[in-house]
C-alpha cells in the first residue's frame, strides 16, 4: 500500500469530534499499550510481536493523522527521517549497518544484493 493510500483510507475512519488534542492524547494511548505489551514480554519471558505489532499500527494511525492534520504526510516523515539518518552518519552520530537482501539473505549496503 502507498502512503498516500494509507492517509485517504485512514481519513474516513476519524470519529466525528475528533480534535488535535484528541489525536495526541490517542497517540499516547497506543502508545502506552505498546509498551503495555513490551512489559508482558519481560515478565513472561515469551515475545509478544503480534500483539506488538497491532498496537504499532494503531500508533502508525495517530503518527499519521497528526502529520496530515499539520500539513505533513506519511511520506514527508519517512523522508525527513531517513534525511537526518543520513546526516546523522555524515557527521559520525550514527553508524549505517548493513542490510541482508531481501530475496537472497546475502549482506549488502542496500535491500537487494543486485546478484540475484
């Protein structure tokens, strides 16, 4: 799914009243369950990715909702994100790992190794 998609489809979904403060404090929520959920893996001793996982997406929902609301997109933020990453490297505050290619598990600088 295309961000832009994903910004249209969630759009229809915001309840009637729905106000900034509203999205923030919804944000801290899925948030807070996220980490609800990291506290059961701890203590539990068993991992809870799934769980993890659905409640990520509820934060995707607010993140992406409160970037819209502010003129931003899905996109603008993963851009301006991977921006300050690459500059980050640039000036020695983080380190680039490298990355195994997707379709053939072969360490790379990118997804795909370019051999297969």
């Amino acid at each position: 799914m295309q961000s832009e998609q994903y910004e249209n489809i969630i759009a229809t979904f915001y309840e009637e009243g729905t106000t900034s403060e509203t999205m923030f404090v919804g944000l801290a929520s899925e948030v807070g369950e996220v980490m609800s959920e990291r506290v059961k893996e701890t203590r539990r001793g068993v991992e809870c990715s799934e769980e993890i996982l659905d409640e990520l997406s509820d934060v995707l929902f607010y993140v992406t909702s409160i970037a819209v609301s502010r003129g931003g997109s899905l996109e603008k933020l993963m851009n301006h994100n991977v921006n300050k990453l690459i500059e980050r490297e640039a000036f020695g505050k983080v380190e680039k790992r490298k990355c195994k290619c997707i379709m053939c598990g072969v360490e790379t600088d990118d997804t795909l190794c370019g051999l297969c």
